[in-house]
C-alpha cells in the first residue's frame, strides 16, 4: 500500500509539470506578444527572416564586417537557418518559438508512443524530469537554437539504443551515423558521438572498417564546412588561442580548464542552476561507474559521450552565463533518456525530486526573464530611429549592400539585448537590392579597412563622401571609396 501511494505521489507531480509546460505552450503561441530578448535570438530570427523574405542565406547582421571564408555568413552559419527553413514549411510558420514549442512537444509524443520499452509509469517520470529541468523547460519558450539539438538528441539516443540491442539490424547504425554527421553541421560537439564507435557491437569486420571510415570522412568535412562557412567570433577562445605561440597552447588550454571548472563549481546565479550543474555530475558520476560495474555498454557508452562533453567545455569553452548549462543540455538529457532505457529508475526518481524542489524557483525565472519583459516592451512606446526608414531609399546599382553602424550610432538605437527595433531593419531597397548590415562592436570603426558601401556615423569624416546629414548624424556612401 506504501509503494502505492508513493507511485500515486510522483505520477501526480509529473502530471502537474505537464500541466504546467501545456499551459505554457498554449501562453505563447495564442496569448503573449513574444519576440527575441537576446543578441543570439536576434541574429536567428534576422537569418531566417532574410531567408523567407529574399531567399537568400547570407547573413544579414554581422559584427566588425566579420564573414565567413566563403559566403557572407555570421558566426552561426547557414544550417539553422536551412533546418528551421525546412520546419517552417512543414509547420507553416515563419516564427522560431512557434518551431520550438512544436519540437519540445513532439518530444513529448516520442517518449509516450514511440519508445515501447518504458511503462507508462516511467515515460511520466522521464517527462516530468525533463519538464523540471532548467534548459529543456525555458528554451522552446525563446528564439535559440537548443530545441533542435535537444530534440533530435532524444532520437538519436534512441536509435544507439537499438544500435546495442538489435546488433543484426544495419539501419540502426546507418540511421545513427548520418544524424550525427548531419547534426555537426549545427554544431561541432556533435562529433563526439562518434566515440560510440568504439564501444558498439559489429556484425563483422567489414562493418567495424566502414563505420569508421564514415567517422573520419564525416568528421573531415564537417571540420571543413566549420572552417568556410562561421564567421570567426573574435572573443571566443578557440580564436584567442590559435593567436598565440603554439608552445603556450598546452599550458593557456590547463589555467583556463582550471579556471571553468571553478567557474562551473561556484558561479550560479539562483539555487536551480546551482543543482542543475551539481545533477549533471552526479549523473555523469553514476552512469561511468555502474555503467561500468554493472557491464550495461550503452550506459556506459552514453555517459562516455557526456564525460567528453564536459572535458570539451572546461577546455575550449566558458562556464559561465548559461553557456555550460547550454552545452551540456543534450548529453544531460540523453543521460536521462539512458537511465530509464536501461532500468535505473533510482535516478529518475532522484532527478525529478531534486528538481522538484526548485521548479516554482524556475517557473519565477521565465516570468521574470521572458513574460514581464515582454509586457515592459509592449508598453513602452516604439523609439524612433532617425535615418532607418531612410535606408530603403539608399542609390545604389549593385544587388547587395553592406551598411555599417558604427559603435555610438548603434548604441542610440539600443544595442543588442531587449531592441526591437533590429526586427524592423529593412533587408532590401527599393530598387531591389539586398541589404546586409555590421555593426563595429568590438572595434572601432575604420573607414580604410572597410569593406562598407554606407556607414552611419556621429563621427565627421572629411575625407569620405556625405550623402546627408540628419541632426548629428551622418550617413556616408562609401562605394567610391572601394
């Protein structure tokens, strides 16, 4: 009768979480006024915009005039835009959150009718522990990217499943290594699933050869696309450290793994980040070991996958500012999606009560973070731009332009973060030609290194030809300078 009642306890807070995320989903796609809060969010919903409405995938807000080798891309390359393009269509919706939203609950419809193996009982918990927490419950409410890595995540530990379990069936495999090659156009820590290669069963020889050829071709090209097609972003530290003598390199990657890893043990801005971090380890902790102990490969392989993940971010990334909670998110959920594949029901149990604990915390987060804002931005009325309207009516004779506001002009307008206003840049003039825009962020702006047809300036600049003046504000048209 205990067992019961307890059974009866966690089925009613795993319904209370769905509830919950429902009412949440149903917020945003009928009631609230929702649009992007954040510099990343802006530049995804610029890229698809601009492919919708010029059919196009150049880039069309970029910092410093930085592109990618090849093509006119920004630092997040063309692939979301080609992936949120194509759910787009198949959803019929042009908005990133309406995708989101879409993916977060066909996740959901995945774990209950797809995944024969779990009982009910155990797909509620799963969902529960996925609901409460952080990233998997706040990001399908935003305009980033996380979604798509989060929902193809859940299939793609699905088929390394079967991969385990049904070792005569090739389509597993296949299904599972072209996801993965796929996937490392969006994102390069995708590679590191290919490790799994090491631990699943072979039929044969010829099988083990040809999977590991397709790792090193997939891996060679995705390397490749990376390398042509992002923008490099100035400040990370991937960029910082090939700027340096390669016989630093050993010792600049250890101080700064030592210094994320302090970082990632002491810096949290509220108790559920604090435990979300803590959970992961913990998780990571139990699946290398009774993986392990218990001889269960897919655990162990799994939690082999999230061990690299978290030796990736201390070395090449920060931990800090959500980007470690953003990083782990997939291998986090995988771990989760495991435990319950492999019968560790303990963990969920423990997972979903720890969470728990802080969900209302959560639920107080995304109001202050996403909903007030939204309604402060709603009320407050539209700041005017001098000069933006004014950009449609440019002269120019060629099919794209770049127009760069420099670092004062921009600030007027409102920076990067909570600027509504970056939505309402007009992507082609009224001759027809595309419009791409830079803004001199990191640097300042210099008229003899740019690559600009207009720049739009507080600044005088005698030398460089005016077109007009508005105020104290100036526009230049620089394509004689070229």
């Amino acid at each position: 009768m205990t067992y019961k009642y307890i059974k009866l306890f966690f089925i009613s807070i795993a319904i209370f979480d769905i509830t919950i995320f429902l009412y949440l989903i149903y917020l945003n796609i009928f009631v609230l006024n929702t649009f992007p809060i954040y510099s990343d969010e802006y530049g995804y919903v610029l890229d698809l915009k601009a492919f919708f409405t010029t059919h196009t995938l150049m880039s069309p807000l970029t910092l410093d005039e930085l592109y990618s080798k090849v093509g006119n891309f920004s630092f997040h390359g063309f692939s979301y835009t080609l992936i949120y393009a194509l759910f787009g269509y198949l959803f019929f919706t042009q908005d990133i959150l309406t995708i989101n939203v879409i993916l977060s609950f066909l996740n959901l419809f995945f774990i209950l009718v797809v995944i024969k193996e779990l009982k009910l009982f155990w797909k509620l918990i799963l969902i529960g522990s996925y609901i409460t927490y952080s990233i998997f419950f706040l990001y399908p409410f935003s305009y980033m990217v996380e979604e798509i890595h989060l929902f193809f995540g859940i299939i793609i530990t699905y088929l390394l499943y079967h991969v385990f379990t049904q070792k005569r069936n090739n389509k597993y495999l296949i299904a599972f290594l072209t996801m993965v090659f796929l996937l490392s156009m969006l994102r390069i820590t995708w590679l590191l699933f290919f490790i799994t290669l090491l631990f699943i069963p072979y039929r044969s020889k010829k099988q083990l050869i040809y999977s590991l050829l397709f790792m090193f071709i997939a891996s060679t090209l995705s390397l490749i696309h990376m390398y042509l097609f992002y923008a490099p972003y100035p400040t990370s530290f991937i960029h910082t450290l090939f700027q340096k003598p390669h016989n630093i390199w050993a010792s600049t990657l250890i101080t700064h793994a030592m210094n994320n890893f302090d970082l990632y043990m002491h810096r949290y801005p509220a108790l559920f980040y604090f435990l979300t971090k803590m959970l992961f380890l913990i998780l990571l902790g139990y699946g290398l070991f009774f993986g392990w102990y218990k001889n269960k490969k897919f655990l162990l392989t799994i939690s082999i996958i999230a061990l690299c993940y978290f030796i990736f971010l201390l070395f090449f990334y920060d931990a800090y500012s959500w980007r470690e909670l953003r990083t782990l998110a997939v291998v986090y959920c995988i771990l989760l999606l495991a435990f319950a594949l492999e019968k560790e029901h303990f963990m969920l149990i423990f997972v979903l009560s720890i969470q728990s604990i802080t969900f209302f915390q959560l639920l107080s987060h995304y109001r202050d973070d996403r909903i007030d804002i939204y309604q402060k931005l709603t009320k407050t009325e539209q700041k005017k731009a001098p000069l933006i309207k004014e950009i449609s009516f440019l002269p120019t004779h060629q099919d794209t332009i770049l127009i760069t506001f420099d670092k004062k002009y921009f600030g007027f307008l409102g920076g990067l973060n909570f600027n509504e206003l970056l939505l309402h840049l007009p992507l082609t003039t009224k001759e027809g030609a595309h419009i791409r825009y830079s803004i001199s962020y990191f640097k300042s702006f210099d008229p003899t290194q740019s690559q600009a047809d207009f720049l739009f300036s507080h600044k005088d600049y005698p030398s460089l030809n005016k077109l007009f003046q508005y105020k104290d504000i100036y526009i230049y048209n620089l394509q004689e300078n070229k």
